[in-house]
C-alpha cells in the first residue's frame, strides 16, 4: 500500500481506507458483544489522534474491548491496574542505579507503548491520574528533567467507574479535558447478552491483528484530509458557545471542545466513505465529546439535570444550514480536487 496520502482525498483512498476501518471493526465485534457505536466511537477517537475514557459499572466488557482493539491494531500495549497506592513513576518509569557500572539507566515504565490501557484510572490519586496529562497531550514524558518521545501512534484508553463505587477518584478537568471521546458503557440487551454466555461460555475468541501500525498512521493523515467547510467549523463553535452562556452551566465546553468536534467528525466521515463532514456527523459525536467538558452548577445538580441533556438541549436550539444534495457535491468536488 502506498503510505503518501495524495493531493485531495479520491474514491480509491476514501474505499482503501474505509475498508481497513471496517475490517478493525468486525474484527472487535468477534470479541466484543453490545452497541455497535461503542466500538465506533473509540476507532473514531483513534483516527483523531486522540484518546478515549469508556464509563460504565464493572462487568460490561470495558477492558475485554479495549484488549481487543489493541490487538486487532498491532503495535505494542501494555495494561496499567490503577489503584490508591500507585505512584507517578510506577507509570512514566524511573532512573535506576545499575551498581555494577556505576551508572543510571532508565526503566521504562508502560506509557512507553503504542496503545495503553488505563484500567480503573478513577482508583488512583489526582497526583497518580496527572502521570498522564503530559503524554496524553504532548506525547512526551519528562523523567527526572529529561523528555523522551513517545511511540506513534499513541492512544490511550481509560476506563472509569461510576463515582458512587467505593474507593474511587473524581478525575480532575484537566484530566478529563484530555480525552477526546468520553462513551458510556451500558449493561448489554437481554439479546446480546445471551449471545456473550454463548461466545464465552465455550472457548473466548481471540482477536487478530488486521492493521498494521503503517496502516494506523496513514489512516490518521486521510483523516486530516477530509473537508470541512466554514459551516461546519462554525456551527462546532456555536454549540461550544451554547454551553458557555446556559445559566444551569458554571464551566461550558471549551476551545478544545469545539476543536474535538471536527476531529471526530472528519474520522466519522472516513469510517462512513466520504471525504468531507456534514452537519449530522457533528451531532453523532456531539455527546461523547462534549457532555464530560461540561460542569453543572450546583443549582442545576440539585434539580437533576445532566450534561449529556444539556447536549441534546444544544443540539436542538442551535441551528445550522442542512446541506442539500448539490452542496453535498460541490464539497465532494472540493474535496476530490484538493482545493
């Protein structure tokens, strides 16, 4: 495969590309059993060089998906159990004294890997849960004064349990500001979970790599090559802003919030085969990205609202322009021809 994207995003690259997405996504669903959009939404994270934190009660197949996503993706991963007595070091690595040479070396510690799992981050102290801020947005650790660079691609998927579980860890804004994408994981349909009992009751199936790290990085670039027209960029802007002026919001979704709409909205269209974003695809990536950017206050809590509600609230009263089918095609024209 040639790895140089082209000038504009033509069929070929836009079918090329689709294909090895679908091919990651029905490779998982041989592993994972639930909602299709789960895995969607955390391989749209993915081609927006961005990172996921997946919610729900323990039980629902949080890690067993992200296991296999690493291994449907190749590349190297490594799994940190976070609990309350896990130190910074335990996950950037520290200096070690070898005493035979007389010299300090550096033990790398998991971050140093292609996909790493965060299991239970909410377990871990503020002071252990900051470990990550720097890697998660710089790509880089720094150990005792010196930075070191981190494996591309890197992708970092957490899971948290809800706060009302014992001995868990509010993540601070900063923390949570960091992932892209934040998907509730639910308790599965009577349906699927007949089938779970069936798939794992015998021997559990094991995921194959489909994609190789070449593959993952060359995804990445089409993905930045999808169009955006000026609509687009201004209607992520006007529900960003929408949540800055509510009187039930003490703290609305920021910049980077607006900004982490169109990045996942150019990969939703890549998974979808096009080479330029509609309206729609904002809405179908508007909750996960911002409804955990969004701090209620206390009056709001009191009377039971929700980010996620205020999302859909956003959804409702901000208008855009709806592209009729020749604005479609002009974009795909646009697009095509690199202009």
């Amino acid at each position: 495969m040639n790895d140089a994207v082209p000038t504009g995003l033509r069929p070929e690259v836009l079918s090329q590309a689709q294909a090895l997405t679908r091919a990651v996504l029905d490779e998982v669903g041989r592993a994972y059993v639930g909602n299709p959009e789960i895995p969607e939404r955390i391989l749209v994270a993915m081609l927006a060089r961005g990172h996921c934190l997946l919610e729900g009660v323990p039980g629902v197949a949080k890690t067993t998906l992200i296991k296999a996503f690493a291994a449907a993706m190749g590349g190297s991963f490594k799994r940190i159990q976070f609990t309350p007595d896990l130190l910074p070091s335990d996950i950037t690595g520290t200096y070690v004294l070898s005493p035979r040479e007389g010299t300090f070396s550096l033990r790398r510690g998991p971050i140093f890997a292609h996909v790493v799992l965060g299991d239970e981050i909410n377990r871990a102290p503020a002071k252990t849960q900051s470990a990550l801020l720097e890697a998660m947005q710089e790509r880089q650790v720094t150990i005792d004064g010196e930075t070191h660079p981190l494996a591309e691609p890197f992708f970092v998927l957490a899971t948290q349990n809800p706060l009302e579980q014992e001995g868990t860890y509010p993540l601070p804004e900063a923390q949570v500001d960091r992932f892209l994408l934040r998907v509730v994981v639910p308790y599965p349909s009577a349906e699927d979970e007949v089938r779970v009992l069936r798939a794992y009751a015998a021997r559990p199936p094991v995921t194959r790599g489909v994609i190789s790290l070449e593959n993952i990085l060359w995804l990445q670039q089409v993905a930045d090559g999808v169009h955006v027209d000026d609509e687009i960029y201004s209607y992520a802007v006007a529900l960003a802003g929408y949540t800055r002026t509510h009187p039930k919001i003490a703290l609305g979704a920021s910049p980077r919030a607006s900004l982490g709409l169109v990045l996942a909205a150019r990969a939703v269209a890549l998974i979808d085969g096009r080479g330029f974003v509609l309206p729609d695809d904002l809405k179908r990536v508007a909750q996960p990205v911002m409804a955990h950017r969004i701090l209620l206050g206390a009056e709001a809590e009191s009377e039971g609202a929700s980010p996620a509600a205020l999302v859909d609230e956003a959804l409702a009263r901000v208008p855009y322009r709806r592209l009729d089918a020749r604005d479609g095609a002009a974009q795909h024209g646009r697009a095509v021809s690199g202009r």
